[in-house]
C-alpha cells in the first residue's frame, strides 16, 4: 500500500501544480484538419508548423491538428507530408476563441497523392515514422483498404528488424531486432493483448485477420507514457475507424486458395466499411473468413549419441505425416462520436477466432541398442542385438482459439489542457474438448523375430530407413496391437486482462517552441489460467490392432505405410469406449501436473516533460510499475508401492496431489530520454535511452510439480525474477525525393536476470520432495544485445516511362545477443549462449511496379539461424537453421474500385529444419516441408 499511496500522491501534486500555472492572459487556438486533394482520405501524421512561433504538432488519425495559446495575430501555417507539396495558408488568430484552417494537400508537382496501393501506403508508414518520437516502424492500409499481406505476422515481416517464427509453414510469432518473441508486447486498441495458448505470453499473430487493421505500428524504444514491459518492441495494432477517411468505404473480398501438398482449395471472404452517419458520428468495421487446407511432412530425431566407432546414431526417429485445417474469423466495429467541440469519444471492439483440425499420422522406431553396424552417414538396428520398437500412431486434435477486446476512451482538450482516458477488457482462449491425443499401436521386435532396420543419414535434412529380414511382421497391422490412447476430455486456457488509465497534460507556449508537462497513472488487472482433465487408456478388453481402423497417407518422402487412418481410432474409441481400460495413475498425473492460476496486477504511475520546436523534440520522465503475483498450482507426485509417502509406507501406486501456492510483489523505477532532432530539412536524428522489463511468462512462474516413478521432476518457479535491462537506441533518418527515406540505426541492451529452461542432473529436494533429476526454470546472469540496422525505401517516380512505376524497399539487421548461464547448474562451470530466438542476420527486400492499373511485387525474407531450446551441454542445445522464403503477388485494376490479384506464397519452398551438434556435424531434431499455397480473387471498393 505504500507504493500505491505514494504514486496516487506524487500524481496528484504534479495536477496541483499544473493547475496552480498561470496560463496565457489573451490567447487563442488554432485547429483544423489535413487531408489529400481528392477529399478521400485523413493525412495522419502530417507535419503543421506556425513558422512564425517554431511550433509544430502532428496531425490525428483523423487528421486533426490542434494549437493551444496562441498569441493574438497573423501567422503562416505550414503543412508536410511524405509525397506531397509544402502546403502554407496565413491564418489571423483572436484574442480568444478557436479559429479553424483546414489543409488540403496535392501530390509533387501537382499531381494527385496516390491514396491507394503500394505507394500510398509506403507513404503514409514513411510520413508516421518519421513523425514519431522514438524509433518506429509502421505498416497501413491504403485508402480502399487493402493490405500488404494476408495475415498480421506476415505483413509485418516486411518491417525494419522484424522477422517471423513459423508454424507449419505460416508465420506466427513476431521477432524483432533477432530477439525472442515474448520480449515484445502486443496491444490492440491501446488493450494488451493476451495469449490465447496456455504456456506463453507471446500472442500468435496470424490469429488476427489483416483485413480487420488499419495500422501496425512498431516501437522500439519507450517513453514513459508507455508500459514499460518490453525489450523487443511494443507492437501497436489499430484496426479501423470512421474518421480515417474524408468519404465512406465499402468493400468486399472474395478469395481461393490452393495449397499444393493438400490439392485442396478453399475460400476466403471479407468486408469492411466505413461511413460517417453524420459529421459528428461515425461507425467502422469489417468481417473476414478464411478456410485454408494444406500438409506438411515432418521428420524428427532425438537421443543421438556416438557409438564406439564414433560414429553418431539416433535412438528415436519420427517420420510424421501432417494435414491440416485451420479456419479464421474476425470481426471488428467502432464508434466514433466528435461529442463536443473539445471532446471525442470512441468504443472498438475485436472478435477473432481461430480453430485448428490436426490429422498426424507417424511412424516412430525406438533403439534401445546401439547399432550393430555403422558409418558415417549410416547405421543398422537388428533385433537380434537389440530391442526395436515401432509405434504407429494417429493423433486427433481439435482446438479451437479466440480474441476478443473491447475499448471505450476519449480525448478532451480545452485551452492548453488535455485528457486521454479509457478503459479496457480483453480475453484470450484455447479449448479443447474429445481430442484423442494419440492413439498408439505398438510392435516390439526382439530375438528370433529377425527384424533389421537401417538408416540412411547422408543428407542430414531428410534420412531415410529401410527394412530388412522379417519384412512380412514388419508391415503386417496385425503385428501393431493398442498400447495407449489420451483423450483430452476439456483443456481450458484462459488470459483475461482489465484496465483504466488516465493522462492529463498541460501545454506552456513560449517563444520558441512548446514545453508540456504530462502525468499518468494505470492499473491491470490480469488472470492466466489452464485446466486441463486427461483420460489415459493403456489397455484394451478384448482385440485391437491397427488392421481395425486401416488408413493411407499423404506422405512424400517415403513410404510409411501401415498408418492408422484419421477419424479410424477416434471413432473406434466412441463406439467401444466401455472395453478401453482406463490408467488411473496415468490419468491423474496428466489432468493435474499442467494446472495453474496466476494473477497479475500492475499499478503505474509517470511524470514526464516534453519539449517542442520545429527542430528539437525532447521527451524526458520517470515510470513506476509496482507488480503484484498470486500463484498457484498442483503438486504432483507419483508414490510407487513400498514406499513413504510423509512417513507412511503407500500399498499401491498412488498419485498425490497437493495444492500451493505463492504471493511476491516488486516495483521497478524506469527512467527515460528521448530526443529529436531535425538539424536540416529532411534529416532527422533520433537518440532514446530507457529502462524497461519483460515479466516472466506467467505458466513458467506457477510451481507446477510432477515427479515421476523414475524421480524426474518437472517444475515451475515462482521465484523468477523478470527480465531488466537498459537500452540505448540512435539513428539517423534522411527523406529525400518523392517517396523515399535511407535509414540506420544502432541499438544497445543491457540485460540482467534473461529466462532459460535448463535440465539439472544433480540430485536436490524441492518442496520437501527428493529427486535425481530436475527441469525447470532459472534467472541466467547477465546478457548483452548490441546490433544495428538499415532500410532504404523509394518510389522511383523520376524515372522516364515506363520505369517510374517502380519501388523498393529493403532492410537488413546484425544482432549480437548473448548471455551466461551456469551449465548444469554448476557454479563453476558458466558457460556463454545466445539468446534464444536471437537472428544474428535478418534482411527483408520488397520490389514492386505500380503504374496505372498494374501492380507487382516481389518479397524476399531472411532470416539466420537461432537457439531454439538450450540443453544441459552444448552438443544438446537445439538449433533452428536459417530460411529464406520468397512471395510474388499482382493485381490488376479492371475498372475503378474493381481489382483482380494473385498471389504466390512460399516460392522457394522454404523448409523448417531443427538440428543439434554433435560428432562435427548437424544432427536431424526436426524437418519439416510445406511446399507453395496460390491465392487469386477480386475486391471491389465502392
């Protein structure tokens, strides 16, 4: 209580000293709006000076600009924008009142600025980046609505610093600057977006339909209005609203996608409107569906180890066989109201649902014996030497995501004064309930059986087996009895977050420029939780091979047959469920070890000044997060017959389950700079220095605990301090010619106390219970991130017919990010690792034509490889090797408002390959291939 009275009292005497400010004795006000000379769409971001005064602002979403104080008299005001010409009208200001002065702004050379395609939305980015105060990247529709790619994760990827993680071959997670994605924070609306997934913080971005967003922003360095929990970026996205244009919108979409593996296409269909219903009120939003079918083949191994020949061998390969459907729907609306002439208000809401339909069909050998002969690149398993088991699975998995937010808030302005205020609730889901998660069969061939199985490693992406001996065993279904089922009866995780926040500033005209004077305060309250019930069945009444429930595949790199077919074991399952003997022991580990509820609530509170001129901006403050954890969780452990459970000795195999629970709280103080600085027309320098943190994902924090009958122990650790770093940020922007800016920049981080999952050999107690081995979570020491980037981007429109219809944008980024932890929990044995996910290389090109109805382009993205997981040694640690993907994409204008386009995704075919090092060489975890998926369609605006 006590941070929380000292914040609500240094907030309350800044007011008090603001208000008690003498303000301006005669003094007017200057507004107006700024759009395009088509009358078709708010120019945000535009630059408005009153050259006289050095003062300048920039222009709202809606375009509006606003000047408070102003000094009786007649003054120039100046308009700019990226593509457009400077813009002055003289405007004469009364001793008090408002007077209004509206700009309309033309193309270079007086042609028209382009509001649709690729031009006018690098435009629009290029014109609020170098708008804003810190290092930003943005991303915005154009004028009818369309936009760059066809999910948020994958538009993004084309941003300075930004690549993308995959997920079955379609991006997800967001990385920037090389780092891990959950070193970012993702908001809609100005709402935090949570994680639907039960394990994470880091929000899947293709959740998000693009069809429903306006803009994504990028922010790589903070201000203290800003929640101060990122390292990576805040990733800001705004869906629509009805003031972003000067004229309604409606349009609609309509798609086909083909993706090659599935041979399947599918639909997608969206529309989006926005109208103003009166001057003052205005309503925005959209709808989008989109069904995408496709198949990927996976090949996994695990457990290599060098044989005493010294040659390495896998004791575990997985030839996995994957199709896949998944179904996105999203909606969004918003209000707008102008409420008064000092007033808006607005309400935005978002619903976007994401289910996913898993067939995997695999085929695993497990060794328990080295080879019994081997190379190189080879190695042979006889059953005559060893056990070789084959398990042949199907898992059946649906899950279904959801998103929802809404926000209501407002801004009122009169005088120098201004209030932002709002409030939030948003909600984050995935459930799953009747998934059969798998269903094993299994063959184990012994001695006598003569059963050799050999495997080809000579390309290391994708080894290949064959079968030698007793072929007719081997491929019989009948040899495959059951061995296990899991059903996961309901998997409830849930995030939710609520959330007030207020700021008030007061603005003091001087001579030269502008200082304001701004506080805030805001609280969060945040749940994540996961409840999950298992049912385990190890047995069958009766006969059960995989010869019942028979199927095919679909997979390409090798024959893998007999596999269960998709629905085949499910439905058996249903039909026979009474003669599957359920593991009760089994059961009550999985529906109680992955149990949690944490809670998190935030109160902040800043105080920060800003100055502006027309050529320095300075924004300097404080920041005060205070955070409070309530954690709980299940501890669970498996006690086998004989032995003690607190001091009595158990008679059978039991599972006890107790609960627990853990409360801390912590406050951390974040300063920060952040300077602007305009020495020349057109060349903007940029330095930011801030603190901020990342708080540990909040399933890592709750104790979960399972040990099993072997006293492996799995845990998590409520005792993780979050991530603390100092970050230093400078760059120099140079806009030149029509449409086109050179940037660089270099970045610095300093990071105490970074998250790693480490696995400890070393035999320990931990909540009074003994084990031999133990993975869980811990704080590493120190790392450092240092790096720079360069982008360049420009409309080529000098150029002589028919070149001036070209464009580029490209972008590359060096990250260094590396840390130290202790290996194996030894303290005298530290060891240096990069940190996860971090890309030492990214690089990003885009190569677009667009002239009269054509437009084309090309987008190459690449990325360098990146510590995945990290192992109890070196040669354990997993690797994710680099990629490149190339995308193609056209349209083509059939008449005004009408367009044709295609895309081609994936071109190149790029593969997901996973890998550890060991013996000299990369050692297959996983490979993965998705081939290319085609989409083709037709928008039409209105």
């Amino acid at each position: 209580m006590g941070i929380r009275s000292t914040l609500w009292h240094s907030s309350r005497g800044i007011i008090a000293l603001a208000l008690l400010a003498p303000g301006a004795a005669l003094a007017g006000t200057v507004s107006g709006t700024v759009s395009d000379d088509t009358g078709t769409r708010a120019l945000q971001s535009a630059q408005v000076r009153i050259v006289e005064l050095d003062r300048s602002v920039q222009a709202e979403r809606d375009g509006s600009f606003r000047f408070a104080d102003v000094a009786p008299g007649t003054y120039t005001l100046e308009a700019r924008y990226v593509g457009a010409e400077v813009t002055t009208q003289s405007v004469t200001v009364p001793a008090t009142g408002t007077v209004t002065s509206d700009f309309s702004l033309a193309g270079i050379g007086g042609a028209d600025i382009l509001v649709v395609g690729q031009i006018a939305s690098q435009s629009s980015a290029l014109s609020r980046q170098r708008a804003a105060d810190g290092v930003e990247s943005v991303l915005t529709r154009d004028a009818i609505g369309q936009f760059p790619d066809q999910n948020v994760a994958e538009s993004l990827r084309r941003l300075p610093g930004v690549n993308i993680l995959n997920d079955q071959g379609e991006g997800r997670f967001v990385s920037v600057r090389g780092l891990d994605p959950s070193l970012n924070a993702a908001s809609i609306n100005g709402v935090r977006v949570p994680a639907p997934e039960g394990d994470t913080r880091t929000v899947a971005m293709d959740v998000i339909p693009s069809e429903l967003i306006e803009s994504i922003e990028v922010k790589k360095s903070l201000t203290p209005d800003m929640d101060g929990d990122t390292i990576g970026a805040s990733i800001e996205i705004n869906t629509t609203s009805a003031f972003d244009r000067k004229k309604d919108l409606y349009s609609v979409k309509l798609e086909g996608s083909y993706n090659d593996y599935a041979d399947a296409l599918t639909p997608k269909g969206s529309v989006d409107f926005s109208t103003r219903v009166t001057d003052r009120f205005g309503i925005a939003g959209g709808f989008s569906y989109y069904r995408r079918k496709f198949e990927s083949d996976n090949i996994e191994g695990a457990d290599w180890a060098l044989d005493d020949n010294g040659n390495a061998y896998a004791a575990e390969m997985q030839y996995r066989d994957y199709d896949v459907e998944r179904k996105r729907m999203g909606g969004s609306l918003s209000f707008d109201w102008q409420a008064t002439d000092t007033t808006k208000l607005y309400a935005r809401g978002l619903y976007s649902q994401f289910e996913d339909r898993e067939y995997r069909g695999d085929v695993i050998f497990v060794l328990d014996e080295a080879p019994s002969r081997s190379t190189a690149t080879s190695a042979e398993f006889s059953s005559e030497d060893g056990r070789v088991e084959v398990r042949r699975r199907m898992k059946d998995r649906f899950e279904k995501q959801k998103i929802k937010s809404l926000t209501i808030g407002g801004v009122t302005e009169a005088g120098p004064w201004k209030a932002v205020y709002s409030g939030s609730w948003s909600e984050a889901s995935e459930r799953e309930n009747g998934s059969v998660d798998p269903t094993r069969f299994r063959a184990r061939f012994e001695e006598g059986d003569d059963v050799t199985v050999g495997f080809d490693y000579a390309n290391p992406r994708k080894p290949r087996f064959s079968v030698t001996g007793n072929t007719d065993a081997f491929y019989d279904p009948e040899s495959y009895g059951f061995n296990e089922l899991q059903q996961t009866v309901l998997l409830d995780a849930r995030d939710r977050e609520y959330s007030v926040k207020g700021d008030i500033s007061r603005e003091f005209a001087t001579g030269s420029g502008t200082f304001t004077v701004q506080a805030g305060m805001k609280a969060r309250w945040r749940k994540k939780s996961l409840a999950q019930r298992v049912d385990a069945y190890d047995d069958y009444d009766g006969d059960y091979t995989l010869a019942d429930v028979l199927g095919s595949q679909t997979y390409r790199i090798q024959d893998i047959l007999p596999l269960p077919s998709q629905r085949g074991p499910t439905d058996f399952f249903n039909a026979n469920r009474d003669n599957f003997v359920l593991n009760p022991i089994d059961t009550a580990v999985e529906s109680n070890s992955a149990d949690f509820s944490v809670k998190e609530d935030i109160l902040a509170s800043y105080l920060m000044g800003r100055w502006d001129s027309d050529t320095v901006r300075i924004i300097a403050g404080v920041r005060v997060e205070q955070t409070r954890n309530d954690i709980r969780a299940k501890l669970t452990q498996v006690v086998e017959e004989g032995q003690e459970y607190q001091g009595v000795e158990v008679e059978e195999d039991t599972v006890f389950v107790t609960p627990n629970r853990f409360i801390r709280n912590y406050t951390d103080w974040l300063p920060s700079l952040t300077i602007r600085y305009e020495p020349v027309r057109n060349l903007v320098l940029r330095f930011g220095g801030f603190k901020s943190l990342v708080r540990p994902n909040l399933s890592s924090l709750a104790p979960r605990f399972m040990l099993n009958e072997d006293l492996e122990a799995e845990t998590g650790n409520p005792n993780l301090k979050p991530y603390r770093a100092w970050n230093i940020d400078a760059s120099a922007e140079w806009y030149f010619g029509n449409n086109a800016a050179l940037t660089a920049g270099f970045f610095w981080k300093s990071i105490e106390d970074f998250t790693v999952e480490q696995r400890s050999r070393t035999p320990g107690t931990i909540y009074g219970v003994a084990y031999d081995e133990l993975t869980s979570f811990i704080n590493g020491d120190n790392a450092k991130v240092k790096g720079f980037e360069v982008s360049y981007s420009q409309a080529f429109t000098f150029l002589p017919a028919p070149f001036d219809g070209l464009l580029v944008n490209a972008n590359y980024t060096y990250t260094d990010a590396r840390g130290t932890v202790l290996n194996d929990g030894d303290i005298t044995d530290p060891r240096s690792i990069p940190l996860a996910s971090a890309s030492k290389n990214t690089f990003n090109v885009v190569l677009g034509y667009e002239k009269g109805p054509i437009s084309l382009r090309a987008a190459g993205t690449y990325r360098d490889k990146y510590l995945d997981e990290l192992g109890s040694t070196p040669e354990q640690d997993r690797y994710v090797s680099d990629q490149f993907q190339l995308d193609l994409s056209a349209k083509y204008r059939v008449m005004p408002g009408v367009r044709l386009f295609a895309e081609w995704i994936n071109v190149t075919d790029a593969p997901y390959f996973a890998y550890q090092n060991l013996g000299g060489a990369r050692r297959l975890l996983q490979y993965e291939q998705y081939n290319w998926t085609a989409k083709f369609g037709v928008t039409a605006s209105f």
